[in-house]
C-alpha cells in the first residue's frame, strides 16, 4: 500500500502554518517558513505571486524567489504589488501565457522543468502554480485558478497544462465558467490550447482501492477521496474543453502497463484508458511512470509543439479521440 501511494504522491510537502496578521510590508524581503501543502496561488505578475493560506485566510505576496514582500489580507498584498510595479516601471502583462498546474501531494516544483523549457524554447510567460492539493477539495482549487485567471489582465492568449489531478481542476474551473459566465460550450477566445498530462479522466482506481485506509485518507485529504470513492459525484462537475485539448499518456504500450493490480496499460497509477477523454485532437502514449511524465524529454517537446501547432508528433499521425473507452 506504502509502494502504491508512493507513486501516487511522488513527494510530499512539509506542513508548516503561519499565524495570521493585520497586515504589513516587509522592510527588507524575508524567506518564507515552507508550508507548501498550506499555500494556494490566487494572482500572477509574472513570477510574483499573491496566495493564501488555506488555514488562516491570510494572503502574501511573493517575488520569483519566494521571498515575503507584504501580507495581510488580498487587498493589502495587491496593494503592494501595484507600488512594486509603479516603482520598478514594470511593464504589464501581454502576449502568450501557459498556465501550469501540479498534481495531487505535489508541489509546483514538480513542474519547473517543463515550465523552464516551455519559456527557454517556446517564449512562454509561464505561470507555475501552487496549491494546497491535500487540503482542500477539487471545487475549492477550482476558485483559487478562477481567481489566477480573472487577474490576467492584458494577456493575448492563455492556453493550460495539467498534471494528474492538476487536469481535473482545470476540467472543474472550465465547468465552473460555463456555468456562471458563458452559455454552454462557450470559450473566450484567447483560451488557446490543453496539454493534459496523466489525466484521471474516468477517476483514479488506485484512489478508489485505497480510499477506506487510514494512510490514503490522511495523505490525500478530501480531493483524493474524490479521485476515488466519490468520483461519480465529482465527474458531474467537470466539463471538457471547449477548445483544443490534447492528451499525453503513460504506459508500456502492451495489455499489462506498470502496475499488475491495474487492468490494462497504465503508467503505474492510472490506467491508459482511464487518461482518454472524447474530443482531444491528439493523443500519445509515452513508457515513463505517472510521477515522471512531465520530465520526460519527448513529453517536455510533445507539450511544446502542441501548444504551438496542435498535435504532439506531427500533423498527419495525429490521434483525435472522437469517443472514449473504458
């Protein structure tokens, strides 16, 4: 069981809460405690961050070396934020942004690989984002990508990679969207294009097998239960993209996968047909473990030239997924 949640996990994040406060700036910038597991991104100026505790409510704002300039409430970080910007005569925010997300127990260090290739090679402004994936359910993650969003203020075109869970929350906020601010189906249009990476498309059975033990419980909180025993609640909720998705899988590309308590290919977590979504314009499997796929050389290039051209390999040897299969 250990073994399996080990791959399941890839990694934890220590928990370290902070004590709320009033409010106030930092004279000097101060490091930050860690309590990655704690922590949710709520807005982007490129690699600033604002984010809030989940515990306390409180917020920081963050620069690209997670050093504390301000804290309080969101109001009084962004508030800091604008005088940053003012006094460094930093320009806003334009052209093309991929926005990021990491895996359930994972932490957005997990993604720096291919977030560093997809701005090396690509010239991305690429948005890592972190968030409290253990301790808050997959509709709660959903709002704090809603806000992320919302704040992107001048930016041209937006397009999404997920790993894992990571995809579900964006299949959450997508649903969320349609439902509040969009007739069905509707995208706006610099909603650009979807990388999803080990997507549990149809739900997670790893999660559903260990969804009733004492460990899985603990270590996942309330979104790994509904990887598992209440995914048919959660699948009601998720919508698929109303623009151009595509889909990277792991497995051996045989009938047995990575994991023998597993029914066919699978990347060791989840299974190759669980990943399949109806309406992806391409899709690919790759022999790396699910921990692993976004490191992975051919995935780090497959991501970029979908973002850029819409297919993973090449125009002609695309796989679009017109039904799914369980």
């Amino acid at each position: 069981m250990l073994a399996l949640l080990g791959i399941l996990a890839g990694g934890a994040a220590p928990l370290v809460a902070r004590q709320p406060s009033t409010g106030g700036n930092n004279a000097f910038p101060v490091p930050t405690m860690g309590g990655k597991q704690l922590w949710a991104d709520e807005l982007f100026f490129y690699r600033w961050r604002i984010q809030r505790n989940v515990l306390t409510g409180h917020c920081r704002l963050l620069d690209e070396n997670n050093l504390r300039y301000g804290w309080g409430t969101f109001d009084q970080c962004k508030a800091k934020l604008e005088q940053i910007k003012r006094a460094r005569a930093m320009p806003p925010m334009r052209g093309k942004v991929v926005v990021v997300l990491h895996g359930l127990f994972r932490s957005r260090t997990s993604m720096s690989k291919l977030c560093e290739h997809l701005g090396e090679q690509g010239g991305y402004t690429v948005l890592n984002v972190g968030y409290a994936s253990t301790q808050r359910e997959v509709g709660s993650h959903a709002k704090a990508l809603e806000r992320i969003v919302d704040n992107l203020d001048g930016v041209d075109e937006i397009s999404f990679i997920g790993h894992s869970m990571g995809n579900i929350v964006i299949r959450h906020y997508l649903a969320d969207r349609e439902q509040n601010k969009r007739p069905p189906g509707k995208a706006p249009p610099r909603f650009h294009r979807f990388v999803m990476l080990a997507p549990p498309n149809h739900g997670s059975l790893v999660a559903l097998t260990l969804a009733e033990t004492d460990a899985f419980k603990v270590l996942t909180g309330r979104s790994g239960r509904q990887l598992g025993a209440e995914w048919a609640e959660l699948e009601d909720k998720l919508a698929t993209p109303g623009f151009e998705f595509g889909i990277v899988a792991g497995g051996k590309g045989d009938a047995l996968g990575f994991n023998p308590l597993l029914p066919g290919d699978d990347d060791g977590t989840v299974s190759v047909a669980s990943t399949r979504l109806a309406g992806a314009g391409d899709f690919v499997v790759v022999p790396v473990l699910h921990s692993f796929v976004m490191n992975d050389p051919d995935v780090l290039d497959y991501t970029l030239r979908f973002l850029q051209k819409g297919y993973f390999v090449a125009a002609d040897r695309r796989q679009p997924i017109k039904e799914t299969k369980n």
